[in-house]
C-alpha cells in the first residue's frame, strides 16, 4: 500500500511542478505580450494615419475588429474542446497584425488580423489563469496576470515607444513589437 501511496504523491508532485512551469511561462509570455501591446497600442491611431488611411476607414478598421472579437470567442467556444490552447492563435495573430501594419494598407484585411488576434488570445488567456493557478491562489494569481502586469507595462510601454518612435520611426517600432511578440509566442507554445 505504501508503494501505491508513494507513487500517487510523486505523480500529484511532478504534476505540480509541471503546472509550476506553465503558470511561469504563462507569466513570461503574458509580461512580453502585454508589454508590447503597450509598446504601440497608444500610437496605432496616429500610425493609421500616417498611413494615409481615412477616418472612415479606421472606422472600418474598427467595425471588422469588433465583429470578430463578438462572434469568434461564441464559435470557437462551440467547437474547440480545449480553448486554453488558442492562446498561441492569439499571440500569431497579433504578431500577424504588426507585420500586416508594415506592408498593408487595406483597412479590411488589418481589422481581420487585430480581431483574431484579440478574440483567441484574450479569452484562452484568462482561461489559463484560472486553469493553472491553484484554488487557494487564485486570487493572487489573477491580480499578477490581470492587474499588476498590465498596469508596470501600461507605464513602461508607452515611454518606451515613445522613445523609439523619436529616435528610429515607427517602422523600428513595429519591427521591435514582432520581435517581443515571437518572444511571447515562443513562451506561450512551450
């Protein structure tokens, strides 16, 4: 019986572990990627404009993302048994969004992009904080991943791309948001 009982504690204690490791990689991930959407989110009414398109067409813009952003998160929740793992969708797609924002003009195709992005990774990221943070610390947890990093990276992120819109152009933004969106997409598919 004791052989029984070791092997049932050793195997809930690697199962700990490994749920240790998600939640720290969760947790990297997330600090990258909100880091980067803070980087450029405030600027990309500014960057639309720059490239030439109409208010009507960010309006448009506007209207694809939010249609996407309702609806997806209903179908997928449908079909998908295990949304939690969309979060790597999520963290593609944005990064998708960004490099469409250097070649791309079409205000369709960009709201395409920016709303799959924002529809599969928002709902499986807080389906993962509840998933991997234990009953007893889920409270912290979602004050870490909800609260905490958003808000270090809403300070940071702006200044930061302030100074790199100043010093290198908005082009050497973007280019560093994809890069810290790979980074982010690496941690969060591990």
């Amino acid at each position: 019986m004791s052989g029984i009982a070791n092997f049932l504690i050793d195997a809930m204690e690697e199962m700990v572990c490994v749920q240790l490791s998600d939640f720290k990689s969760l947790g990297v991930a997330s600090s990258v990627y909100f880091f980067s959407s803070n980087l450029t989110g405030i600027f990309l009414p500014v960057y639309y404009v720059i490239l030439g398109l109409s208010i009507s067409q960010i309006a448009a813009l506007l209207l694809v993302t939010f249609l996407i952003i309702g609806l997806l998160p209903i179908i997928l929740l449908n079909f998908v048994r295990n949304f939690e793992r969309l979060i790597c969708l999520g963290v593609f797609f944005t990064m998708v969004f960004y490099v469409l924002l250097l070649y791309v003009k079409n205000p369709v195709a960009l709201g395409v992009a920016y709303g799959l992005s924002i529809a599969t990774f928002w709902p499986s990221f807080n389906l993962l904080q509840f998933r991997l943070s234990a009953s007893n610390i889920r409270a912290r947890s979602v004050s870490l991943f909800s609260i905490i990093i958003p808000s270090i990276a809403s300070i940071v992120g702006p200044a930061v791309g302030g100074l790199i819109i100043e010093n290198f152009g908005f082009h050497a933004l973007l280019l560093a948001s994809v890069t810290l969106y790979f980074v982010s997409l690496t941690f969060s598919c591990e």
